[in-house]
C-alpha cells in the first residue's frame, strides 16, 4: 500500500487480488453483483461549493499532469465497454463544465464505444452555451444538480448566486434533446421548507426531479446522522401539498423509488442511500480524475489505472486490475455501524 501525494490524500492499492474470482470478464465482486454503470470523474474544480459537497476554497488542485487526458479517458472507457462489461457511461466531477475539453472526452467516447449511453451529472452553470454542442458531440442525457428554485437559498447553498445560469442551463439541455432531463436535489434540514416548491417547478418544466439523502462525504465533515433528513421526512412534507402514490423501482438497481404526483404520469423520485441502502443491488464503478478505480463511494481503496496506464499496461492487464478492484469491493457503505468512519475523499473529489 503506497500513499501518494497530489493534493488529495489516497490510500491505494498497486494491484488488487483477484484470488477466489470466477472465470469472467464481467466486472463481478465476492457478493454476486456484476457493475456495468460506470461514473468517469474528470475534473475536481467547480463553479459552485455546496456546502454538503466542497470546502468554502474548493478541493486542492490536482496537477495537470495528474489528471487523465482526454485520450487517456476514452482508452479506458473503451476497455470498460469493450473487455469489462460496461453498459453505460456518467461523467462526472468536481463539475465536468469546468473541463474545456469535455466535448472532444464526450465525441471520443462516441466514436469508441457507439450505441452506450453517455451521460453527465452537472450543476447546469454555463450549460446554456455548451448544451447543443456537446448534444451534438454524443451526450445523450444530463441530470442537472440544483437545491431550491429561491434565488437567495440557492446563493446560501451553493455559495454561489448562480440561479439563473442553472436554470437557462436547464432550458437549453430540453432544447438541445438531453433527455431524459433530470434534476437531483440533496435533502437537507436548510432546504426541506423549500421542497414542495422545487417539485412544482419540476413539474410546470416537466422535468423528473429526484431528492436524494445526503451522506456524509462533505468536505467539512458537518454530515450528523441524527440531523439529516430521511425519506420519511420529505414524504410527509410533500404529500401535505400533493397526493403520491407509490409505484416503487425501475428496476433493482435503480437507486431512486418513484411516487406517481397528483394521479399524472409525473413522478417524484427519492434515492435513499441512507435510510433504505442499495448497496446490495449497487451496479456502480467509478473512476476518479486521476485515473483510479474506486469500487464503492465510501470506500478509499483505490487501484492505480493510470500508473500502469502510463507505464504501459495493455488493455488486457488494464482490464484485469479494473477486475480486481472491484472483486474487492465491500457489501455496503456501513454508515450505521458503530465504527463508521467517512471516506478520506469527499464527494466532489470522488466524482458523484
Ligand atoms: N458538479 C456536478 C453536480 O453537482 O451535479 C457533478 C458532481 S456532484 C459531486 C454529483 C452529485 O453528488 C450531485 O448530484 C450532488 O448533489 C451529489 N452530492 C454531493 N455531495 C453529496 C452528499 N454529501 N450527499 C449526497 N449527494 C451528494
Ligand atoms: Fe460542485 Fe457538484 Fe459538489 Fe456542488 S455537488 S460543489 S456543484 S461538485
């Protein structure tokens, strides 16, 4: 195990066992699961700092040299869809905008692997310019983070006044075809008043809108189990001004559980990673803006694509390292447990 400086602190692996592993190429771990969605992290800056997500100055910054190259990034999107079993693509961050070269990562990526769906998890700030060109280079979805449709609880959030950007940002995704169009929304004590307004919102521009518990991978280590809100909560809240019924998951693996509103075909969604954990049907993989894979958010064993990436490594000893690291991954994110301790990453550093 080597720690290895570059502004954010990493343990990590060199090489992860694959001892006791069946003969797949699929990416299988100890307890059955097989993940095909794959999270790509490429940047640790911002536009915004949620105070559930960032420090008040951002995340250190990570060296150029440190970071993945476009190129890099689509070699190993394609050894993700081509040798591990891969079936769709998120990037992520830190806010994937903030990379100039996020339309040439996604035409890349589209060129490699046609036919997955490639998706992106943004804030929406400066979206507005770059929505079209990016529809254009192979992004086929967005989901749009945003907290509260109140300007001022926006700017207090996000500690950014950056609203009205978010919200052309939206606009011009449903133009350019970004569909399905989603918004995420974390559930915090500060924005729960602000909850039934955000989904009427998300109801008159007719985009799904999904809360989302808040875990504790905040950068100031504030996250306090008995101060967050749970599911339940929001349910309580929502429903004194709209009528839900219950019609459950997608699919297993989908994270959110849906609630048909007002007996329309709109639904509100809750991903309750806290309080109803998922961890046993998780699907995810993920890699981080330096290039190594991560099995589990809560989990700070890492293995170093990048390094044997860059020494080298073909894409078969590429693939099996990728194999081992998630062979290892943990059954679950443990935030009940007596012993929990948060992931040494927070969540804009780990790409979410
Ligand atoms: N900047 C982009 C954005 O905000 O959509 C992408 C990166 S952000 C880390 C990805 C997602 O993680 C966002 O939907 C954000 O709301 C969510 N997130 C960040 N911190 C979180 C936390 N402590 N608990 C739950 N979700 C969190
Ligand atoms: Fe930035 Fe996204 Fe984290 Fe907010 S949640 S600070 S937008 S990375």
């Amino acid at each position: 195990m080597t720690v290895v400086s570059m502004g954010i602190p990493t343990v990590r692996f060199d090489a992860a066992s694959l001892a006791g592993r069946p003969e797949t190429d699929l990416l299988v771990d100890r307890f059955g699961r097989v993940a095909r969605d794959l999270r790509v992290s490429i940047t640790e800056k911002c536009s915004l700092r949620c105070t559930y997500c960032m420090p008040e100055e951002g995340l250190p910054a990570i060296a150029a040299e440190d970071l993945l190259s476009a190129d890099e990034i689509v070699r190993v999107v394609g050894i993700g869809v081509e040798r591990v079993g891969i079936r769709e693509v998120r990037f992520t961050g830190g806010e994937p905008l903030m990379r100039s070269d996020l339309e040439k990562i996604i035409a890349g990526c589209a060129a490699r692997v046609p036919g997955i769906p490639l998706a992106m998890t943004t804030n929406a700030v400066g979206l507005e310019h770059r929505a079209a060109k990016l529809a254009a280079a192979g992004l086929t979805r967005v989901n749009v983070s945003l907290d509260s449709v109140d300007r001022a609880h926006f700017a207090e959030l996000t500690r950014r006044d950056r609203l009205p950007s978010v919200l052309a940002g939206i606009r011009a995704a449903a133009v350019a075809g970004l569909a399905p169009l989603k918004v995420n929304a974390v559930l915090m004590r500060e924005t729960l008043h602000g909850a039934a307004d955000l989904l009427q919102w998300c109801l008159d521009a007719g985009v799904e809108l999904r809360f989302i518990e808040q875990m504790p991978l905040d950068a100031d280590h504030a996250w306090a189990r008995e101060n967050m809100v749970t599911a339940a909560e929001l349910l309580s809240v929502l429903s004194e001004r709209f009528e839900l019924a219950a019609i459950g998951r997608e699919d297993p693996s989908a994270p959110a559980e849906e609630w048909r509103v007002n007996g329309t075909e709109m639904t509100v969604g809750i991903i309750a990673s806290v309080t109803r954990s998922f961890c046993s049907d998780c699907d995810r993989t993920r890699m981080t803006a330096e290039g190594t894979i991560r099995s589990c958010l809560f989990s700070d064993r890492e293995v170093d694509l990048r390094a044997a990436l860059r020494a080298g490594a073909s894409d078969d000893e590429l693939a099996d390292l990728w194999r081992g690291a998630m062979w290892n991954k943990w059954a679950g994110h443990g935030i009940d447990a007596a012993d929990f301790v948060p992931p040494e990453r927070s969540m804009g550093a780990i790409g979410g």
